[in-house]
C-alpha cells in the first residue's frame, strides 16, 4: 500500500507539469479539458481492484504464520468483521492467538468463519457452530420450567472455552465475562463441578489466518453465530437444501447429539457401536463433503471414548478380581480360627517332651523341650522361665501339660516358642 501511494505521487507530479506546460500555448478552456481528462484517468488507475494473495492450504493450522493483507480485507483496510473462508484441511481452532493455546475443535477447506479481529497472524472468530463454554456451576441458577436455560447469580462470572481434549478444570481460556442477571443456555452436560454451555455473545475463539480467505463483508453475507442470548440462529451458509452432502450433515448432526447423550450416561452403560457404524458409513460417502469430515472427527473422539471405557473395564474387573481374593483370604482365616480349641489360660496344650536339640538332661536349667499333638507332630518348643525355670520338670516329660506363658516368634525352626512360668499337668 506504501508503495502504491508513492507510485501515486510521482504520476501526479508529473501529470501537473505536463498541465503547466501547455498552460502556456492553449487557451484556459483547453487546459481544464485536458485536466479533467488526466483526471478521469488517473481516477480509473486507482480504481483497478487489487487481486487477493493466495492463502496457502494445510493440514496443520497450528503451523501458524502469515496475515491478511488490509487491502484483501472487504470494506477496506482494518474492516471488521467480515466473512472468511477456510483453505486448509484439519484446521485448528484455539482458544487464543497462538499456538500454546489448547485446540477447541477444527474447521475445514471451504468451511465459512466470521472474522471480528486479528492479532499477529492470528485472526479473532465468532465460535463456529459446533463450539461450546463452561462456566462454573455455582454461578449459575437453573429454570425448573426449562432445564435448558440459565441465570447468572453473580458478577464477573468468567466463561472459559471448552475443548473436547481438555477438562474443565484446566480450561483456564477466558472468552467473556458476565454479569448478574445474564442468561445462558446450557448444553445438557455437567462435569468437573461446571456447566457445558452455548458460547455466550461475546465469546470469541481464534483460527490461524494463513488458512482463511476473505470474501465478503460481514453485512452482506452471514457467518456461522454462537446460540448465545439474544441472538438469531446462523443463516445457511452450506451445501444446497436437497444433495447428499446437506442430508448427510442432518444425519452427522443428529448422530453427534445421540453421541453427547451417550457420554452423559455412567461409564458403565454407554455403548457407541450403532453410533459409530453409522458415521463410518458417512465418512466413507465420497459426496458426503463437510459431513464425511465431521463424521471421520468423530469417529476418532468415539474411539478416544472407547479406549477410556476399555481401561476402566479393566480396572473394575481388576478390582473384582482383588475383593474375590480378599474375601477368600477372610474366609479362608475365618475357617483356621475356628479350628483353634479355646485353651483357657494355657498358651499351649501338649505331651511335654525333652528336645534332643537343647540336650539330653531334661532338668538342667535353661533347657528347651517341645510340645507335640496326639500323631507326635511338633506344635512347639518352649522354654521355663521365672521360678519354674529352677524346678525339676523331668517328671513332666511324657506326660500331658498345660503351660502359662508367653508365645514369640521361634527363629531356628520358624515356629513358635512359648516361655512358660507354670506347667499343669493334666488327665
């Protein structure tokens, strides 16, 4: 543009000397008809449109780079809004001008955007259809006549944008900021303690601007809106009422609510394979157009969905598996208690038996000896202790006693050891 201006200039020099010069040989009318005829021409020379600079197409949005040129901007340079269309493929939407910004859905070749500002070569959106907020549930009072509608309850209350690859919770994007009293339409899904809600007038997100092209002013055609309050639905602005691509698109959205519903039901019973047969056979619909790449989309975030359903199936029934075998080692346990004999004030009953171990003389001090049932299996090996440590016990051996005492781990024969301060025999 600042070359065109000096270009402009030199001409008009010139184009005012040559008038000077024949100022001096014609007649006063001569010299306005000439000026006027320069004029004329000039005029038309500034009037010839620019063609707009081709906008590269790609797949991957998030490359960034490259701005709209004011000039290719209709309505003039820095007009705003006006209505863009998408070049690339698999474009990103953000949720702020630049690529550290998460992504809140994709817009694809030929896809309609309306462009209420730009910022180092990133151009400002009205959310396309298909986008969504959240604001937090506390702030929000619902209408028991109609679920679907919204009051704020309080002031500067921030609207965050929603992106189906982040939680609430860590979408920290803030798009507006309302106030008491504003109305919101809520989309039918809680999560995370907030609301999934229409973005609200106002709420903007951000698509990089290498991969739209303007086309015409905003008054004169109509881009995709938020169904935010007070404002009217999107005019159409897509394929012709009647072909494949506009049915299927009536199928893709249709199918895209029943997999909402789908996602607000208990892990447990959400099931998407009717879902996802159908949007596989639009994805494969060669006339399908915009619809076949929405539903590929889709069928990818069903997959995403299928997966965390997987994993959680596997841990539930991991955690099944775990009880089961608690609950058999209760009662397993359960089972052995039961079979213990309540011996009173003995720790152990047995037939009192010297231990070839410990030596030979059953009546030297500190000496062990063992316990053994009825089949002569060892229960234990215990040791006197106290006053009963300095007595004869060799007429005990043989015979059946109760010992009182302590039981303790016995680490030589990974048994057990009982510390006996009075033995009993008994019949």
């Amino acid at each position: 543009m600042e070359c065109h201006n000096r270009k402009q200039k030199t001409e008009d020099r010139s184009q005012r000397s040559v008038l000077c010069r024949l100022s001096s040989v014609v007649c006063p009318l001569s010299v306005a008809i000439v000026a006027i005829l320069g004029s004329v021409c000039l005029s038309q020379q500034a009037a010839v449109p620019q063609q707009p600079a081709a906008v590269p197409a790609s797949s991957d949005a998030s490359r960034g780079g490259g701005s709209v040129r004011d000039a290719n901007v209709p309505g003039g340079p820095g007009t705003f809004p006006y209505l863009a269309e998408i070049t690339g493929d698999d474009v990103f939407v953000r949720s702020g001008a630049g690529t550290n910004f998460y992504a809140c859905g994709r817009l694809y070749r030929g896809d309609k955007v309306k462009v209420v500002g730009s910022q180092s070569g990133w151009s400002k959106i009205v959310p396309p259809t298909g986008s969504y907020s959240w604001i937090s549930v506390r702030c929000v009072g619902l209408n028991l006549n109609n679920p679907t509608d919204g009051l704020v309850t309080g002031d500067g209350v921030y609207v965050y944008a929603g992106s189906d690859d982040v939680l609430p919770m860590h979408s920290t994007s803030e798009q507006v900021s309302l106030k008491r009293g504003d109305k919101v339409r809520l989309l039918g899904e809680q999560k995370d303690d907030y609301y999934k809600i229409a973005p609200p007038t106002g709420a903007c997100l951000w698509v990089s601007t290498q991969y739209t092209r303007p086309i015409a002013p905003a008054e004169t055609a109509v881009a995709p809106t938020p169904e935010g309050p007070g404002q009217a639905p999107p005019a159409p602005t897509g394929p012709t009422e009647g072909s494949v691509e506009a049915e299927k698109l009536k199928e893709y959205y249709a199918l895209k609510e029943k997999v909402q519903a789908e996602q607000a039901k208990p892990m447990a019973q959400q099931n998407y394979a009717d879902l996802k047969k159908a949007l596989i056979e639009i994805a494969n619909n060669k006339q399908a157009g915009k619809a076949a790449r929405y539903a590929e989309f889709t069928i990818n975030q069903i997959e995403r969905y299928e997966l965390a359903l997987s994993v959680a199936k596997e841990v539930q029934q991991q955690t099944e598996q775990l009880q089961q075998a608690k609950d058999q080692i209760d009662k397993t346990r359960a089972a052995k208690l039961s079979e213990i004999k309540d011996l009173g004030r003995f720790a152990v009953i047995g037939e009192f038996q010297s231990s070839l171990i410990y030596g030979a003389d059953p009546g030297a001090p500190g000496r062990r000896y063992r316990i053994v049932d009825k089949s002569g299996k060892i229960i234990c090996y215990a040791m006197p202790a106290g006053e009963v440590a300095q007595k004869d016990l060799s007429k005990f051996v043989g015979q059946k006693v109760g010992l009182v005492g302590t039981i303790e781990p016995h680490a030589p024969t990974a048994g057990a050891l009982v510390k006996f301060t009075e033995i009993v025999e008994l019949k």
